[in-house]
C-alpha cells in the first residue's frame, strides 16, 4: 500500500511539473504576443495620428516603418511566426490606406452628385423664368 501511495505522489508531482512548465511557456508566448501588438497598435496609432497629408503622400514617402528584426530577444518566436506578424501589419496599414482612399472616392462621388442636382435645380429655375 505504502509503494502504491509512493507511486502516486510521484506521479502527482511529475504531473504538476509538467503543468507548471506548461504554464510558463503558455505565459511566455502570450507575453510575446502581447508586445507584437502593442507594437503593431503602436505604428497603427502613430500612422493615424500623422494627419491626412502624410496619409496621401503630399509630405513625404515615409509609409509603414517596420522594425527589421520582430522576433523579441530570448523568445521562442519562429520564422514563420514572424512572418505572419508581418503580413498582419501590411495588411492593418493596406486596410487603413483603402479606407482612405474609399472615403476620398465616396467624397468625390458625393461632390458631382451635388453639383449635378445643383445644375437640375439651375435648369429647373431657367425653365420657369422662360415661361413667364
């Protein structure tokens, strides 16, 4: 009885110690991620921050500053992790950058149908002054 007991303490504690190192690398990846996107809000930030001109291009053709190494020292961030922190970031800014430039086509699109109802309106009074 007494080696049955030994041989379930020894398996609690071989079994907590795994969940223990389980824990930590669970910790240690979700810290990871954590600063990827703090990093990728950062830069989504600071790109919205920039003012309309910088987003167009009039003041320069700075675009998105990408750190060139994103794998945190230490970390256990693979290659293809990276990657794909990377391919998330073009896709945030490319998103942001249609979003502008949809907004400004809207915007143009709103401006002739107000000037083309503006000429009907023109027309329209020409019509009835002639009448008269």
């Amino acid at each position: 009885m007494a080696s049955r007991l030994n041989d379930v303490q020894k398996d609690a504690e071989a079994t907590k110690e795994a969940l223990s190192h389980q824990l930590f690398e669970f910790q240690s990846q979700a810290q990871e991620n954590q600063n990827i996107l703090h990093a990728q809000l950062s830069e989504l930030v600071d790109y919205i921050h920039r003012g309309g001109a910088d987003k167009k291009g009039e003041s320069g053709s700075r675009g998105l500053q990408q750190s060139s190494n994103v794998q945190i020292e230490g970390s256990a961030v693979t290659p293809m992790f990276a990657q794909r922190v990377e391919t998330a970031q073009r896709r945030i800014v490319e998103t942001v950058l249609d979003a502008d430039r949809n907004r400004e086509s809207l915007e143009r699109q709103a401006a002739a149908e107000r000037d083309r109802e503006r000429r009907r309106r023109e027309t329209r009074m020409l019509k009835r002054r002639r009448k008269y």
